[in-house]
C-alpha cells in the first residue's frame, strides 16, 4: 500500500491511497490531518472505471488516534489493485 497525501495554499489537503496488492484490505488505518468526514472522490474500483464494483464506506470519520504522524486518522476498506481518492468534506471539516 503506498498513500500520500497532496497538499495546496489554497485547497483541503487530498489523500491518495493505492493498493498494489490482489489482497482486500480491510479496515486499513491512514493518519490524516484534519477531523471531520473524509468522503471518497474516486475509486478505481468502481465498476465506471472497470472495476469490480467493491463498496467503500464514504464519508470515513476521522477519529483522534495517532497514525502515520498525524493526530487523527481514518479507516478504509482498500480494494485489491485499487486507487482511492478522498477529501475533508468542508460542510463537516471541524480541524
């Protein structure tokens, strides 16, 4: 699993995660840096992209436990062979 996250002066920070494995990853914790609801903007999944059609839980919750040097984190289920794009949603981002 290889995730970054992209940040800009003048947007909310965007998290890409890939999993460049044929294995489900599930409940996969990725410290983020702001609270509030994480909603998915892409799925490579998705079956508009070919994929199988796995569902995602979007919004992911934020939650004040310590990952990857950030004090809030979130959890997703990761798709086998997957990328994944997710946000802050600003009409809950609290952080």
């Amino acid at each position: 699993v290889l995730a970054y996250l992209r940040f800009a002066d003048d947007a909310a920070p965007v998290l890409v995660v890939m999993n460049n494995t044929p294995v489900a990853r599930d409940g996969y914790r990725l410290g983020v840096p702001v609270d509030g609801e994480w909603v998915l903007l892409a799925n490579s999944d998705d079956v508009g992209y070919g994929g199988d059609g796995r569902a995602v839980a979007s919004p992911a919750a934020a939650t004040p436990v310590e990952s990857h040097g950030f004090d809030w984190s979130i959890e997703l289920d990761l798709p086998p062979l997957s990328l994944m794009i997710a946000a802050p949603d600003p009409s809950v981002t609290t952080g």
